[in-house]
C-alpha cells in the first residue's frame, strides 16, 4: 500500500501567466481528510449551533471538546506518514531554542508553585497544545487551507444567523440590546466574540476575493453590528489595530481593507439607530465608557509582582488560586498572566517565538513563491492571528477552550506556509520513508510509550478536576482552560 507521502502532487498556480509551485495537496490521504473531518467535528461540537441539549453543559462540552481533539492530534504523532510529512525545522534555530526554553521554565515554575498538582495540570495542556500546532502545519502542507477555513466558516455563519435572528427577536419586542440575549450556544457572551476575532479577517481579506464575495461583505457586516451590540470593544480594538497594520505592510489587499472599513462604519451608525429605538427608554450605556473593572484587575496583579517573577513565575494557572482580591479566573491580559505566572524569561521566550512565526509568515506573502488563493488565505490568517494577540491583552483569548485552539492552529499553517516558501517544504522521496529500520521500530515505541504515559497523565489529571468540581459547585473563580478555575487539590476520587 502506498504510503500518504506517495499521494502528494505539487499544485500549480496559473497566475498573470506565470507557474509557480505554491505548495501540495493530498488527492486521496486518507489521514489528511481525517484530520480535516476531525478539526470539523471538534468546531461544530464546540460552537454548538443546533443547541443540542448537553448534560455538562455548554462549558464542560467546550472543555472535553478541547481535551478530545487535543488527545487525537497527539496520538497521530504515532503515525510515521504524518510525522515525515511535517516540514523540517527551519535553519534559524531560535525558533527551536524559544520554544524549549519556555517549556522548560513553565515546568520549573511548576516545581515551585504553591500548587503543584494544579500547575501540572496546566503546564501538560501547554505541552500538548503543540499538538495542535502540528497539525496546523499538515494542513498548510498538504495544501487544504482553503478547504479548512471554508469549513469553518460556513459553521460560523450559521451561529451568526441565529444570532442576527436573536438580535431582530430583541428589536421587534423593544427589548434593551443585552449581550446575554445576543448570542447563542455560549455559556458567556465574551466567548462568542472570540471566535469572531478569528472570523473577521478570512471574511474580508481571503474570501472577499472569492466568488463569494457578496455573502463574505453580509457576514461581515453582522458580524461587526452583533460585536456593537454585544458591547465588545476588546475585539473592535484587537481588529481595527491589526487592519491597520494589515493596510500599512500588505498593499495588494488596501482595496479590500478600505471596502471592510466602511462596512464597520455602516454597522456602526446601524447599531446607533437600534440603539437609539431599543434602548432609549432603558438608560442603558451605549458607549460603554469604563473599563469593566480591568484596571483593577490590572493594578492588582502589577502591585503582586515582584523582581523575582522576572526569572521565575507562580507557575501554571496560578492566577486562579491567588485570589489578589478578585473572583476572576485570569487577568484578562495575557502578557500579564504570562509574567506572573511563567516568569518574564519564559515569557520573552515565547513572544519572541510568536514574533518569529510572524514575520517569517509576513516575508512569505511579502515574497514571490505564494500567490493566487494562497496568497490571500496566508494574508487573511495572519491578520486573524494578530487581531486574536491584541485581543488577548483584554480578554481571556490564551484561556479560553476554542480560541486557544484556533490560536495555535492558524500559527502552525502560517509556520507551514512559511516554510514552505522557504524551499523547506516536505520530502517527496518515497524510498526515504519506505523502509523499516531497527532504530526506527525503537523509535516507534519510544513514541508511543512517551505519548501514552503523558496523555495517561493528562487525561487523570483531567477527570479527577471535573470530578472535584462536580463534588465543589459552589467553588466558583471564574473560567480558565477547561476548568472553572477553582483550585485543584490533586485527590483522585
């Protein structure tokens, strides 16, 4: 039987004339559309559009929905196609070095928390979340971006439409403009607008270049006009500061930019007509002018460092059991979450990671080698990325069960488009990887076993939290991760 590697075929772009490799794509694989039909699964379960009644609730399945895909996108590291099909590490080895480096000092803060169990726990998902991120890269590689975020926009779409439907129920029996009564499927509003952070860009950047371009400018106008109404100006912050930029470092895509900045105008003055209609009677807050109690929050955890968090942090999710006089389970600010808990050098670490990934992925679409769709899809990711990174120093985006796992995601296909345009692409030699060696059945197993003692550890830790919550309801610190963000005292019950 051939191998997945045996099924790529470069694609070819015809584009003004010229041919260019942009990438590959899987024509029969059948582990590249699992793992399509798997990420699928996991956004549709997760966003919950049809309401499907949960005996866990909303929260709990958005949780286990993470832990799930988390736990398949580890074990396909098992798989000797899918790990050969992985590009190679780029020459730069401070990619490499930035991420060892963090994980080390993340798991050293752990050893010195005032809780290790519940540290542990954290830092493992941090580990895992590479999974992820790996898995990003097999999609860029195998050149099924397109197909992917396609995907993921059509589920979104119908989330937005129950929405708008919502939002038209509000208007018509002159009810106030409430978050809460905006947006379905979601434990918490907030949540719905952190998927949207990721939405927005592939709206107006990638698929208003499509045919489709009429039905991307209409959800990109409800999209906007639901995050007015919703209140959500950590996520109008975190797009217009990232389609700035977009507008100042990639020309090719002003026109579309220009055309999306004047859709949020008219959203705007439309949110103001409803405003005016709904809630003149209600005396609610139109502009929003306060902080929600951020800069409390923010104060608070400044005045909690000290000089010995630049080495070293509380340790994973330590936030949520260091009360700081707050019943929040994160800071809403992940450079300060960051530093308090891992420490400012692991936190330099992994900027400078995410900073790398960046601008590698910027020279790339800046470059000759990505053209046509491609072109556009890497364009509207990265955009999309750096909405959700100024977006997080608001909100709970690097907490949060689907954000977080978008985040790594669309990282990992920009990575992989990056290096693709870098001539580090994948190895087409089928001999290389068609036999079977002593060392490499040792490897196998030395995989396996890793993978299996790790994921073992995890998926106990894991369950033993739900159960203790389940035993502690009224032991409530606001959300984080997978957990409520009450303290894990590690008891297996």
């Amino acid at each position: 039987m051939k191998s997945a590697l045996a099924q790529i075929a470069p694609v070819v772009d015809f584009h003004l004339g010229k041919q260019v490799e942009i990438g590959v794509v899987s024509k029969r694989s059948p582990l590249a559309i699992f793992i399509l039909v798997t990420f699928w699964c996991w956004f549709f379960l997760s966003l919950n559009p049809l309401d499907i009644g949960l005996p866990v609730g909303q929260y709990n399945n958005k949780r286990i929905m993470q832990l799930i895909l988390i736990c398949i996108f580890t074990l396909l590291v098992c798989i000797r196609a899918y790990r050969v099909a992985l590009p190679r590490v780029p020459q730069n080895k401070l990619l490499l070095t930035a991420w060892v480096l963090s994980l080390l000092l993340v798991f050293l803060s752990t050893v010195f928390s005032a809780n290790i169990y519940h540290s542990l726990i954290e830092s493992l998902h941090w580990l895992l979340l590479a999974s992820i991120f790996c898995c990003g890269i097999y999609v860029a590689c195998m050149g099924l971006s397109r197909l992917l975020l396609l995907g993921l926009l059509v589920l979104h779409g119908l989330v937005v439409l129950k929405a708008l439907l919502f939002l038209g129920y509000e208007v018509a029996v002159g009810g106030s403009l409430r978050a809460e009564m905006l947006y379905p499927s979601v434990e918490h509003h907030r949540f719905f607008n952190q998927v949207q952070v990721f939405v927005v860009p592939l709206l107006f950047l990638w698929a208003a270049r499509t045919d489709f371009r009429k039905f991307a400018y209409f959800f990109l106008f409800i999209n906007i006009l639901l995050a007015f109404c919703g209140g959500a100006r950590g996520l109008l912050v975190g797009l217009i500061a990232a389609t700035f930029l977009a507008y100042l470092l990639m020309k090719p895509w002003r026109p579309q930019i220009l055309t999306a900045a004047v859709i949020g105008v008219l959203a705007f003055f439309v949110y103001l007509i409803l405003a005016l209609i709904v809630d003149a009677g209600h005396g609610s807050d139109v502009f929003r002018a306060h902080t929600s109690g951020r800069s409390i929050i923010w104060r608070g955890l400044i005045d909690a460092l000290s000089p010995a968090h630049f080495f070293i942090g509380e340790g994973s999710g330590a936030y949520s059991y260091h009360s700081l006089g707050r019943k929040e389970g994160h800071p809403h600010n992940s450079l300060l979450q960051l530093i308090f808990e891992w420490g400012g050098v692991a936190t330099i670490a992994m900027f400078s990671l995410l900073l790398l990934i960046l601008l590698l992925s910027w020279r790339a679409i800046c470059g000759p080698n990505i053209i046509g769709q491609e072109r556009d899809i890497s364009a509207a990711i990265l955009t999309a990325v750096v909405s959700a990174i100024i977006y997080s120093l608001f909100s709970g985006i690097v907490v949060m069960p689907i954000p977080q796992t978008l985040l790594f995601f669309f990282l990992g296909m920009l990575w992989g488009k990056a290096l693709q345009s870098g001539n580090q692409g994948l190895n087409l030699d089928g001999r290389t990887i068609s036999r079977t060696t002593v060392i490499d059945v040792a490897s196998i197993l030395t995989c396996w076993v890793g993978v299996t003692v790790i994921l073992l550890l995890y998926v106990t830790l894991c369950s033993a939290y739900f159960v203790q919550q389940s035993f502690d309801p009224n032991e409530f610190r606001a959300p984080r991760f997978w957990a409520e963000g009450e303290q894990f005292r590690g008891t297996i019950y």
